[in-house]
C-alpha cells in the first residue's frame, strides 16, 4: 500500500515487483477438493461442467435441475445448506 501513491508508485510496490515474487512456486488445482470420489460425485461434477459449457439448456435458456435438488421453499433450502442451523443458539460474550 501506497498512501496517497501515483499508479507508477502502486505497481512499483505490488506484490509482483516486490523481493519475495522470485521465491513463489504456483500450484495449480488439479482435483476438486469439494467433491469426493463416488460415482454420484462424479456425475454432479459432470452435470456442473454441463451447466458451464452451456450443453445443458433447453430451448428456452433453461436448466432442468435433478429433483434431488429441489428444495420446497426457502427454509428447506437453508436446512438442506447447513442442516441444524436452527437448532443453534447464539452465545453471549
């Protein structure tokens, strides 16, 4: 950070000019970590690559999501995301 820095000054200081870019090693992501190794995981992960590439829309733009995934309502949907969050209370300091 550069207070009140022109933008010579920023790109100067930057990460990426600074003494320490000539020790980084990148590492790239080669497995998604979210997922795991069954077939249903494997074909969710098929099914969103689908989705990206846009292979799996219809006439109308649309996508048809497996009933599996369907949630009712809202309430459904967060108790499907994080099941138990009503049952926790907050906590006084």
């Amino acid at each position: 950070m550069v207070p009140k820095g022109t933008h010579q000054q920023v790109v100067a200081a930057s990460f990426c000019r600074g003494n320490l870019w000539k020790h980084i090693k990148f590492l790239h992501l080669r497995q998604n970590m979210c997922l795991g190794h069954s077939e249903a995981d494997n074909q969710h992960a098929q099914w969103l690559l689908e989705i990206g590439a846009g292979s799996t829309m219809d006439y109308n733009k649309m996508i048809q999501v497996p009933q599996s995934m369907v949630c009712a309502n809202l309430n459904a949907l967060i108790n499907r995301i994080y099941p138990g969050i009503g049952n926790s209370r907050a906590q006084d300091d």
